[in-house]
C-alpha cells in the first residue's frame, strides 16, 4: 500500500519548465542566461546600436507554458545618415522631397 501511494505521488512530479534559451547576438550583452521559468531576462545593445523599434534594451520574462514574453531580437547598427551605413534609406528620402517638389500637372516623360 505504502509503495503504491509512492507511485501515485511521483507521477504527479511536474518537470521543470524552460524557456528557448536566450540568443547570444552580437553588440548584445544580457544579465543572465538563466531560461527557467519566472526568469526575468534583461538585455541591452551596445553604444550605436538598437532593437528593430528603436530601443536600446528590452525585459523578458519565462512564463509557465515555456515561452518568452516577448521576442529576444538581435541588435542591429543604428542608422546615421552616412552613405555607408543607411545609403538606401537616404536615396529613398531623395526620392520622395524630389517627387514632392515637382510642380503639380507637370510630367516629364
């Protein structure tokens, strides 16, 4: 009786649960590595460098069903307006202010 009471009550033993663990970006530095759950992830970009929305740093945080709270994305050079780093945004910006200087009616063609 007492062997299958233990039985019983280690088949209820839950394994712990784990997030993905963290990535390991470049121009990324985060406060730990830990991905069990409840574990709250801090991570920031280096100097001249943000999150595709601009931030420098982002909070996650493991929840029970073994998912992050939000994206752990990669790091990526902030855009300076240099023909090295962000040419193709700045030929767009040319773009659009010649578009938009032209004389309505006039066509060129």
């Amino acid at each position: 009786m007492i062997m299958m009471m233990m039985m019983m009550r280690c088949s209820f033993v839950r394994t712990a649960v784990r997030c993905p663990v963290v990535p390991d970006w470049p121009y990324q530095t985060v406060d730990t590595h830990n991905n069990t759950y409840n574990t709250t992830v801090t991570f920031w970009c280096d100097v001249g460098y943000v999150l595709f929305d601009g931030t420098t740093a982002r909070t996650v945080k493991c929840l029970a069903d073994g998912t992050w709270s939000a994206d752990v994305p990669p790091c990526d050079r902030m855009c300076v307006f240099s023909l090295s780093s962000c040419a193709f945004s700045i030929i767009i910006i040319i773009i659009i202010v010649i578009v938009s200087l032209e004389p309505p009616g006039v066509f060129h063609g």
